[in-house]
C-alpha cells in the first residue's frame, strides 16, 4: 500500500519542505501544514496483492506500483520511503509503517537539498590534507536526503567503582631534584540516569559514521506523521531495540566512567582500576533522523559523506595527498628549527 500526497491546486506530488517545514508543491508552490494531511493523502493497494513475484523471500513486498507512470518500484526490504526511477514521484510505502515498524516520532529535515550540498562542497575546501583538485572540483555523484532508523534510551546505571589516585611534589637535594608521588585509593558509589541515548538500527549504515552525527536536538522531535517522509528516501530498522542496547549499555559505562572521573578533584593523575556496572533501559522509542547522504567519485573510487539533515555536521573520509600531508609536516619542522635557533642566540648561542 502507498501513499502520495496529491497538490489540490495543480494535482502534482507534494513533498515535504525542509526550510518551511510544510508540504509544498514544486510546480504551483502550494504549500500545507503537515497535520491532517495524511487524512488526504491518496492511498493505492498493489493490484492483485501480493504477487509470487512482487515478494522476496520472507514474504516482504519488494515491488510496487508507480500510480504517476505505472512503471514497478522495486525497493530493498525495509525501504519506506522512495522515489520512481522513472518519473520521480516520491511514495510512501505506508504497509512498512504499521505495528511495530511505525516509528514513535522523527526529526524532520530542517536543511534543504541545495544548502546541504553548498555545505558539502564548501566543507571540501577546508579540508587540509586532500588533494586540491577534490577540494576545489568536488564532484558529487549523487545527494541522497535519508531518513535513517535509530532506537533512543532511557537508561538508568548504577554500581561501584575503583581508582587510583597520585599527588606528585619535586623539591632540590644538592645535586639532585627528587620527585615524592603519594597514592591513593579511591571508592565511588554510582547511580546516574541518561535521557535520550541513541544508536542507529540500520545494517547497511556504519555505526561509527551515525555516531558522529550526534548530538541531535531533540527539541525538534515530534511525533510520526508519514507526510515528512514524502520526497526522501526512509528505512525501516534492521535490529530492535533489544539487539541494539548492548551497544548502548556500552556506551553508558563509559558515561559512568566519566561521572567518576569528574567526581574526583584535587588529584594530579586518576586512573579507574575497577568497575563493577549494570545499565538497564528504563524507555526505548523507534525515531527517524535526517541525514544527507553524500555520494563522490574520485579517480575510480567512490567515497560515502553523511551530513547531519537537521544540525549540517559532516563526517566522512576523504581522499588523502601524501604530498599535502609531507609539505604540513615539513611547515611544522621548520617552523620548530627557526625557533630553537631563535631561543639559542637569545641565550648567547651560534647562530647557525
């Protein structure tokens, strides 16, 4: 089942504004709020639902019909949003937005498509270490905006913990300077509670590249409604949020670690020894973040950046010039040489 959300001025597609947060036409600029508009939207079952051939192989509708042009929407399992290859309409493929698989709320794109690539391109020429033509001429293969799939927690921790702890104090001794370290052992009881820690749930999305998303504003959050879907492309999450709390817990020990570490002052040097954790998740909530995926190709290799849709942060890696690199460190040495040779004449040394 899909659905499209038809202009009542002109009759073309909507599809969601990010710099006014509205639907809005692309062809007349008609342009509506996004609540209640659901309750228009134009909903369209596959003929003959569901066909051997319009199913993979764990019964999941993999091809839908384009109700602009008639040509078949072939999508990946978990794709809930798309556009047609062939006319471009966007389609909510609303039967993936149901149970389990509706996402509690989303932060919608506040970024729009042209900006976030400006962005891309201005973020490329910035860049120290790449060589200058992908600075300077960036192609950009494709600008994919996504709407990705993360599990947000509450999480209480609690437990115990265990540092060391040492105060260094030098002092002269004739010819010798003696350095006296005392150690201490420290104890900490913990019990802390984090509000809205995420983590994606998508497999093909690499974990350490949505990481370096955060943070998101959460402030921007609201509750799921399909229209902000239309015009982008979505996925469904690959693990629940029980597949994916370890990966969480994990994060709040460190979180843990931390809380320690700030709880002890007056100290030169803290190293925790011991720990003794447990986290547990008091809330999980299934959210859709924005991200524009970024897709360049540079002398035959192609290279993946994410920007945040809603913050613009930009992660990614690329291309590295050893010469660039060489020519920094090279700066750095001489500018190291010159100031040594500096210091020395100051204190009635050689020039040279």
């Amino acid at each position: 089942m899909t659905l499209q959300f038809k202009c009542p001025n002109c009759g073309g597609d909507m599809q969601f504004d990010a710099a006014s947060g509205y639907l809005k036409c692309p062809h007349c600029d008609h342009s509506e709020k996004i609540e209640g508009a659901e309750m228009s939207a134009e909903i369209h079952v596959s003929p003959d639902f569901p066909h051997q051939d319009q199913v993979d192989e764990t019964g999941a509708l993999v091809r839908y019909q384009c109700q602009n042009c008639g040509a078949m929407l072939v999508t990946e399992r978990n794709t809930t949003a798309t556009t047609c290859s062939y006319c471009g309409s966007p389609v909510v493929l609303s039967d993936r937005l149901e149970g389990t698989t509706k996402p509690d709320y989303v932060i919608p794109f506040k970024i729009p498509k042209e900006n976030a690539d400006q962005a891309f391109r201005d973020w490329c020429k910035k860049l120290r270490y790449s060589p200058s033509d992908f600075k300077n001429m960036v192609k950009v293969k494709k600008v994919e905006g996504l709407y990705a799939p993360f599990w947000v927690y509450n999480v209480s921790g609690q437990g115990e913990a265990r540092a060391h702890a040492t105060i260094s104090h030098s002092h002269t001794e004739g010819d010798y300077e003696v350095t006296e370290t005392a150690h201490y052992d420290i104890y900490r009881s913990v019990d802390t509670f984090y509000r809205g820690v995420p983590a994606d749930a998508s497999e093909r999305l690499a974990d350490n590249l949505m990481d370096l998303m955060e943070p998101f504003d959460y402030t921007q959050m609201v509750p799921f409604n399909a229209p902000y879907l239309t015009g982008y492309m979505a996925e469904n999450y690959d693990y629940n949020d029980t597949q994916v709390f370890p990966r969480v817990q994990k994060r709040v020990y460190n979180y843990m670690d931390d809380f320690v570490r700030d709880s002890i002052h007056g100290y030169d040097t803290v190293t925790i020894t011991d720990r003794d954790y447990i986290a547990n998740r008091s809330q999980s909530s299934y959210c859709l973040f924005p991200i524009w995926m970024n897709y360049v190709t540079y002398k035959g290799k192609d290279y993946s950046f994410a920007q945040n849709g809603e913050t613009g942060k930009i992660v990614g890696k690329p291309p590295i010039s050893l010469g660039a690199v060489a020519g920094y460190i090279a700066g750095w040495t001489f500018g190291i040489f010159i100031l040594l040779r500096i210091i020395c004449v100051l204190m009635g040394g050689p020039l040279l």
